[in-house]
C-alpha cells in the first residue's frame, strides 16, 4: 500500500515538472511584461487620458475582436508558422490582471452569452464530441479493467494516471507549439487533450480509494488537491474549453466511476474542490460563465448526492466551503472587498446593477441559506438539524462581521436572517426533528424537558448576539444614513422577533416554566435597554432619535410579552397601562417621536382586552368579583388619565388623540358593565358598547394611514350594524308598547326603559359633541338618532305614569294627552335656550320647528281628543306658552342684531 502510493505521488510529480517546464524562465517573461505594461499604465495617467473601468472594458472588446480576426486573416493567407514560447508568454501576461490594480472588475455575464455558445458548438462540434470521447475513455478504462480482471487494482490505477499524464502532455505540447486559440488548425485541441486528461486524473485517484481501497480517505484528498492545482495551473494557461471540459467531465466522474457508499463522503469535498479549483481559474480569466458553470454543476451534483445517500455534515461542510470559495476567490482576497451596487438595489431598478462578483455571492448565500433551512427540517435527527441550523448562524454572523468592508455586501445578511427566523416557524409547519424532539420530551416521564428546551435557549442567545452585531454594523456605517438605519432596524427586531415566534409557536412555558421563561425574555429586554441607553449617548441628537426609539420599542415589546407570560388578566391590562405610561414619559424625556408607535399598539391592546378579551363579557359574569371589576378598569383609568396629562404637557396630538379615545372607550364600557351587572339581560347596553368601538375607530381616522384608514372604516361599519341590530331588539321584539308580556321593571325614571335607550343615546350625542372630525351629514344623523332614542324613553315614561308597567294597553288617556304637550313645550324652550348661548341659527330652527309641531298637536289632537276644562285648559297653556315663545325669539333677535355691528366692525363674528 506504502509503495502504491508513493509510486502515485511521484507520478503526480512528475506530471507537474513536464508540464511545467521552464515556468521559471516564463514566470520571468511574464514579470518583465507586467512592469512593462505598468509602466504604460502610469504614463497614460500622467497625461489625463483616464476612463472609467465599464467605458475601458467595453471599449477593449471590440478592438480585441478586431485584432484577433485580422491576426487570423493574417495567419490564413500566409504559412502557418509555429508560435514562439515567448509570443505564448506575451500573451498570457496579457491576460494576467495587474498585481497593483487588483482583479479587474470586467465580468461579463449576458444574455447573449447562450448566443455565442450556440454558435461556438455549431462550428466546433467535432472538437466537442472529441473532449467528451476522451474523457470516458479515460473513465472507461478503470472500469474495464475491474470487469474484465485484466490487471491488477495497482495496475489499472496507474495506467488511468499515465493515461491522464499523457493527455496532459500532448495538450501542453500543442499549446506551446501552436497556441490554444491562435491557430486555427488547431484552435482549441490542447484544451481537449488537457481537459481529458485532467478528468481521467480525477477518475484513477477517485477509483484508488473507492472502487480498491488502495489508499486512505485521507491521502485520497491530498491526491485530489494536487489535480486540483494541477487543474488551476492549466486553466490560466489555456482557453475556455478546457475550463468548460474540465468542470463538466470532473464533475460527472464519480457518477460514472462509482464505488462503496461508506466512502461516498468524500465525493463533498471532491467537489468543493472542483468549484475552488473553477473559481480560482475565473479569477483571473474573468469569463464569469465559468464561475456561475462550476458552481450549479458541483452544488446540483453535491445535492444529488446527499439525496441518494445522506450524510449530513458533509454536505454541510461542502455548502461551507463552496460559499467561502464564491466570496474569497472572485475578488482574489480573504477579507471581501465587492464594491458598487446592491443586489437589493439592483433588484429596486437602480443603475448600475450590481457587479457579477457581488451577484454571485446573492446567489451562494439564497442557495446556502435555503439549503440549511431544508436541511434543519430533513435531518434524520435533532443533532443532525442543529448542524444545519449552525450553517445558517455561521453565515449570518460572516455577513454582519467578516463583509463589513465590502459595501455591495452590506444587503447580504437578509438571507441568512430570513432563514434563521424561518427554522423555528417550519419545524413547527412540518414538525421537524428539532420540534419532535421538543414535544417528546414534554410527555411523560418528562426526563428530557432541559435538554429539549436548550435549543429554545441556544436560539435566542444566538439571535441576541446577531442583534448585537448589527448594532455594531450600525455604529460602523459612517455617514450613511440609510445603511445605518437599516441595521438599527435588524438589531431592534430580530432578537424579538425570535422570542415571539417561540412564544406563540413553540409554547416554552411548558417547559421552563413561566417564570423562568419571563426571565429570558427580560434578558433580551434588558439588551435592548442598553442598545437604547449606548446609542443615545453615542449618537448625535439628529441621528439618534429614530434609532433609540426603535431599540427602545424593542425593550418595551419584550417587557410587556414577560408580563404577558406571568400575569393575570386583570393585572396584565394594568401593567399594560403602566406601560403606556413609561413609553409617554420616555418621548417627554429623551423626545423619542416614533416610540408613539407603540404607545398606539399599546392602547390598542389595553382597549381590545377591555372591550373584547376578556372584555365587557368578562366584566358582566357573575364569578367576577366587583373587587377585580374595579382594579381591571378604575385602575387602567387612572395610568390613562395620568399618560393624558403627560401628552398634555408635552404635545403628539396622534398619542393625545389615541389616548382620549382610549379613555373614553373604557369609561363608556366600564359604566355599562356596572349597569348590566345591576339590571341584566337589556341588549340597549351592548349596543351602547358597540357604538362606543365604532365612535373610537372614527376618533382615530385622521391620525392614521391610508390602508389603516380602510381597515377602521370597516370595523366602524360592522361595530355600527352590531349595536343596530341590538338595538333593534328592544325597540321591535321586546318594545313594551307593542307586546303585553314586556312590562315595564324597576322604578320610575329609573327603570328598565332607561338602560335600553339612553345609554345609546347619550353615546351617540357624546360622539356628536366630542368628535371633531365627523362630517355634516354623519353628525346630524347621530344627533337625529340620539334624540329620537331620548323622545322614544320620554314617550314611554309619561306613558308609564298614566297606565302603570303595562304599556300595550289600548287608547290614550286626555291627561297622557295634556302630558305630551307640556313636555313637546319644555323641548322647545330649552333648544331656544341652547340656541341663545350658543349662537345657533340651526338650533332656534329647530326649536321653531318643535313649537309647530306643538301647535298642531293641540289644533289635530287634542282638541278632538280632550273634553270639558282640561281642553280649555290645553289652549290657555298653549297660547301662554306660544306668547312666551315668540317673546323669547324677538329677544335673541334683538340681542344677536345689536352685537352683529361691533363684530363687523372688528373683522369677527362667527356664521352660525
């Protein structure tokens, strides 16, 4: 076995000396070149005459294509001649990139390029067939030797390697005589010979350790790293084929050499080295077909493998090592370096697009990141899925530390973030290993519940420690505001958002318990806390604000969800309160504007507990305690009253307007509770609760967005035909004037008509007083509608007092008739009233309006209804009334005239 391999190693050798002879004296040539061209380049910068790298690289394509037909044309009319060692080492020189200016940035990678290649086989498909003829020759030589026994294993392996030596060798001996693509005679030969030769070298040291154990898996790897150089060596050296050949031929030689599956492992990092071995020849050719060619066959190949065998962490590994290969090797260097635009910009429409290096690197990382995603979800074992979700941690924290200089690569840890985020959530969608194993162990006996939660507790440290190195990419991005904003944004969002998703999701109480779960979500608010407290020290006052409130809005998020965890119903909706108070004190202090966002959220929290969840029905049942009715909302009222005074002091009118109607929906709700407890079963007092949501949704229209704006329209509509129709019930089914078995319970005044219509009523003419923004139309309706609920409940009162609890009773008494006049007359005197403090030209109209209905009521009804003293009566009270009506109206006439000058005269007054 020891002398096996020796005997390979020194064939492999010995290849590399014959086919690398006199690289010393060419590597000098080409030393001399480069000075020589550098030269040049320095003395066209002296002179001015500078361009920019996308004008030089467009503008030298054509003149090269010009050169190259007429050498050609050249070539064709005279003798062919062969071409000198050191016209082949001028040229390659001239393909070498400047070792001052850094890789050039001349990728091209185009539609048109599927063009070209069609053209290209169309005219060489010979030379085609003949590199891949070769190359299963070479393969196919290893096999027949095994299915036919002709030789023995030592045997077969060594004539593939001097078959693949000698391939080499004749490539080499054609390219140093002719040229690779200079001659047209012989125009691409060496790379076919060469690219042979280097998939049958791949083939025997493959089948060396696969197919006859002949080495260890270990000196396997050398023996491929050395054809691998080999391959790198060569692929500077010559054309495009070989490149194409050799990528294409080294990937499917596994395929066709096959071999024992407890070593397919090593077929990963075969080909991770055929993507490194590709990548480094693009480096310098800068083809870019070869790099996007080399990464999908070896990535479609490495997949296919894990699919038809396993083996996890291998192709973990390979995933690793293909991304380091994609960032490092096209922009040559080990700390990236990818300048221009974004690939997030580029796919926004902005010119220029993005570069093909920092292309290549999107493509990597989606591919990678997805890849560990499925990966986490497949693995056979919960181990296994911590390995992949390990790769998505690893490339997330390379994005946010070791990309920091390459701004085209600032978008880049969107990916891995977006994939790490998405593993939790999937393991629940499709129970994955990670959250089998979480739900196993919290079944009995539950020995495992620490080890099932520690990937729980390993995910959030690790989310923490990427918020904290997007805080640190934030306090790096200089002067660019934008890029700093959106790394504030990750670092405020991300460790939360984690919390979130375990919280909802995975339901870690079960197995912390809620405390010790509160404890490690108020370590991650503790975190934010202290991103709020160093960018507010670190940042200047115009640049902090947003960011601090977004760390700040993070820290409270993740107090209030400890809370959540660990509170009650009722003690939750306080501490809720006390935090709705905090964040107000919080922008009075440090002038925090976007941290009224979550004061908002908060409110919309605290209403929705207190209206809906538990809400009005919790208040109402019986098993709930007045003691706690009382804490619930006496208590919320009060921090709401006093975060009021606090936004009073230091003016947002958005939080103002929020919290108003926050206050007033809990007040509104809070007293119809109480009423409900102490006269139950009266759907009057519900549909007070529901006018009460929809006056709240159209206090907060003018404070909110376009589609929030949609969103509270809707919720108005539907809270405003919910207490329609509950209204409807007393007015229709159980109505006490249309039904006998609805008699009138409670005392008078007080009774059971007074809870079915004037809490409606009084909310509906609170809302036409307070709300500003209502429209004309919309007012008068709720005025319209409160009134007629208020004439409704009068109607029925007086009614009571003449008839007794039954109210169905047939025929209207003469004193129910005088009743209704005096109180259709005391109407009209207080809208008079009002009208005249007022100021109101409606209001006294419509006073005047009751007045003739009053008049016509006598002059229709009672004069044919009433008899005897009460009809005189009716008609003395009348004109009395009337007179004093009209004395009344030529009064405020009289008044209004005379103040009307002294307003015209200093430019005031107000049309009423």
């Amino acid at each position: 076995m020891t002398s096996f391999f020796e005997f390979l190693v020194l064939i492999l050798v010995l290849a590399l000396i014959a086919s690398n002879a006199g690289m010393r004296k060419r590597m000098k040539r080409l030393e001399d070149a480069q000075r020589s061209l550098r030269g040049r380049l320095e003395q066209l910068e002296r002179r001015g005459d500078a361009a920019t790298a996308a004008t030089a690289a467009t503008a030298e394509e054509p003149e090269r294509a010009m050169a190259e037909r007429a050498e050609d044309a050249a070539q064709t009319a005279e003798p062919e001649t062969a071409r000198s060692p050191e016209e082949s080492g001028s040229t390659d020189a001239g393909k070498m990139p400047s070792a001052t200016g850094g890789p050039p940035r001349a990728f091209v990678f185009t539609g048109a390029l599927l063009q070209t290649f069609g053209g290209w086989l169309r005219q060489n498909w010979t030379i085609a067939l003949a590199a891949l003829s070769l190359a299963l020759g070479g393969i196919f030589m290893v096999q027949y030797g095994v299915e036919n026994g002709l030789l023995t294993p030592v045997w077969r392996v060594c004539g593939a390697l001097m078959l693949g030596v000698a391939l080499v060798g004749a490539g080499e001996g054609l390219r140093r005589r002719f040229g690779d693509e200079t001659t047209p005679s012989t125009r691409y030969l060496p790379s076919v010979f060469a690219g042979a030769g280097l998939v049958t070298l791949f083939a025997a040291v493959l089948a060396a350790r696969l197919l006859y154990g002949l080495v260890s898996a270990e000196m396997t790897l050398v023996g491929l790293v050395l054809v691998s150089i080999l391959a790198v060596a060569l692929g500077w050296l010559y054309g495009s084929v070989l490149s194409a050949v050799g990528i294409i031929g080294a990937t499917a030689a596994p395929f066709l050499v096959g071999g024992s599956a407890e070593s397919g492992w090593l077929f990963f990092y075969y080909f991770a080295f055929i993507a490194i071995a590709g990548l480094a020849v693009d480096s310098v050719k800068r083809w870019a077909w070869v790099s996007a060619l080399v990464l999908t066959a070896t990535a479609m190949a490495a997949t296919a493998l894990y699919l038809a065998t396993g083996g996890l962490i291998h192709y973990t590994a390979f995933l690793a090592l293909s991304w380091l290969a994609a960032v490092i090797l096209p922009v040559q260097s080990f700390v990236p370096s990818h300048a221009g635009q974004t690939v997030l910009a580029t796919l926004a429409g902005l010119k220029p697009r993005a570069d093909f290096p920092t292309r290549v690197v999107a493509a990597m990382t989606l591919f990678v990141s997805g890849a560990g995603l499925l990966l986490s979800i497949d693995a056979p074992s919960a181990t296994e899925a911590c390995f992949a979700f390990l790769l998505i941690v690893l490339v997330l924290a390379a994005t946010l530390l070791w990309m920091r200089p390459a701004d085209a690569l600032r978008d880049m840890s969107l990916l891995p973030a977006a994939a790490f985020l998405a593993v939790p959530v999937l393991q629940v969608v499709e129970r994955g290993p990670l959250f089998a194993s979480f739900l196993a162990a919290l079944q009995p006996p539950a020995d495992a519940t620490a080890g099932s939660s520690a990937f729980i507790t390993f995910a959030l440290i690790l989310s923490v420690g990427a918020s904290l190195m997007a805080f640190w990419r934030m306090t790096r991005s200089g002067d660019d505001q934008n890029t700093a904003l959106g790394f504030a944004l990750g670092a405020a969002a991300f460790a939360p958002a984690t919390a979130f998703i375990f919280e909802f999701l995975w339901s870690p109480g079960a197995a912390f318990g809620d405390y010790l779960w509160s404890i490690h979500l108020l370590a991650v608010s503790a975190v934010m806390a202290l991103l709020t407290e160093r960018t507010l020290r670190a940042e200047e006052r115009s640049r902090r604000q947003m960011r601090a409130s977004l760390f700040a809005i993070a820290a409270l998020s993740m107090l209030a969800l400890a809370l959540f965890v660990v509170l009650t119903k009722a003690a939750l909706t306080l501490a809720l309160g006390v935090v709705v108070v905090l964040t107000i004190a919080l922008d009075r202090r440090f002038d925090l504007a976007l941290i009224g966002l979550f004061t908002k959220a908060a409110l919309a929290i605290i209403a929705f507990r207190l209206v809906a969840n538990p809400g009005f029905f919790w208040a109402v049942r019986s098993d709930t305690s007045w003691l706690a009715l009382l804490e619930a909302y006496g208590g919320t009222l009060a921090l709401l009253y006093t975060g009021w005074r606090l936004t009073v002091l230091h003016a947002r009118q958005s939080v103002q307007a929020a919290i108003e109607t926050t206050t007033w929906t809990v007040a509104a709700v809070f007293a119809c509770a109480v009423l409900q407890r102490l006269v139950p079963d009266e759907p009057g007092l519900l549909a007070a609760v529901m006018a009460v949501a929809m006056l709240a949704q159209i206090n907060r229209l003018p404070t909110t967005g376009r589609w929030l704006r949609l969103f509270r329209l809707g919720l108005a509509v539907l809270f405003g035909l919910v207490s329609t129709a509950l209204i409807a019930v007393p007015l229709t089914i159980s109505n006490p004037l249309l039904f006998r078995f609805n008699p009138v319970t409670g005392p008078m005044v007080f009774d059971n008509l007074a809870l079915s219509y004037l809490p409606l009523a009084a909310v509906l003419a609170i809302g036409a007083w307070r709300i500003v923004n209502l429209g004309p139309w919309l007012r008068t309706g709720l005025v319209s509608i409160s009134s007629l609920l208020a004439g409704f409940y009068v109607v029925c009162e007086i009614r009571r007092f003449w008839h007794g609890p039954d109210l169905s009773a047939p025929g209207v008494t003469q004193p129910e008739l005088y009743s209704y006049t005096i109180a259709l007359l005391i109407v009209c005197a207080i809208l008079l009233a009002v009208s005249f403090s007022r100021r109101s030209n409606v209001l006294r109209k419509v006073a005047m309006a009751a007045a003739g209905l009053t008049i016509a009521k006598v002059f229709l009804v009672d004069i044919s209804g009433l008899e005897g003293l009460l009809r005189v009566v009716s008609l003395i009270g009348l004109g009395l009334a009337l007179a004093g009506l009209g004395w009344l109206d030529r009064v405020m006439n009289l008044r209004w005239n005379s103040m009307a000058g002294p307003l015209e005269a200093s430019g005031g007054g107000e049309d009423r």
